[in-house]
C-alpha cells in the first residue's frame, strides 16, 4: 500500500512538473482553441494557427488572429473573444 501511495505521488509531481514546463504560449492558444471548441467550431490546423498567432508577442497577433478566424467562419465575436483569450 505504501509503495502504491509513493508512486501516486511520484506521478502528481511529474504531472505538475509538465504542467510548469508549458509555455505561456502554449498555454493561451490552448484557452482561444478550448473557447472555439466550446462555441461548436471544429478546431483543425487553421483555428490552432490563428489561435497561436493570437498568443505570439507581434503587436499584429491578435489583429491577425481575429482576421484568420472570421476567414474561416468564425462569428466576430467569438473570433473577438477567442483571440482575447490567446493573448492572455
């Protein structure tokens, strides 16, 4: 039973661990794709490029991000909120 509790706790750790290791970057586009997922849009290729420039530090990120997403059918303004949330 100890060794049982030992290796869940080893395990948390590295979960935690690879959760300190992702990028901020990585992590706001993954908030704009999750938004747009829940919005009922397929998040394909297109959608996580868009969401990443939104999440980069260009002053244009954002601007383009919204811009490829309404390219592709998103609504302005889930487009508008999706971006806001990579740029988190």
């Amino acid at each position: 039973m100890k060794r049982a509790i030992a290796v869940a706790v080893a395990g948390l750790s590295l979960a935690a661990g690879s959760l300190a290791l992702a990028s901020p970057a990585e992590a706001s586009s993954s908030q704009c794709q999750k938004y747009l997922k829940q919005k009922g849009y397929v998040v394909g290729p297109k959608v996580k490029a868009a969401c990443k420039m939104g999440s980069s530090d260009s002053a244009m990120g954002k601007v383009v991000c919204k811009v490829k997403l309404n390219g592709i059918g998103v609504r302005e303004g889930h487009a508008f909120k999706a971006c806001e949330l990579a740029d988190d």
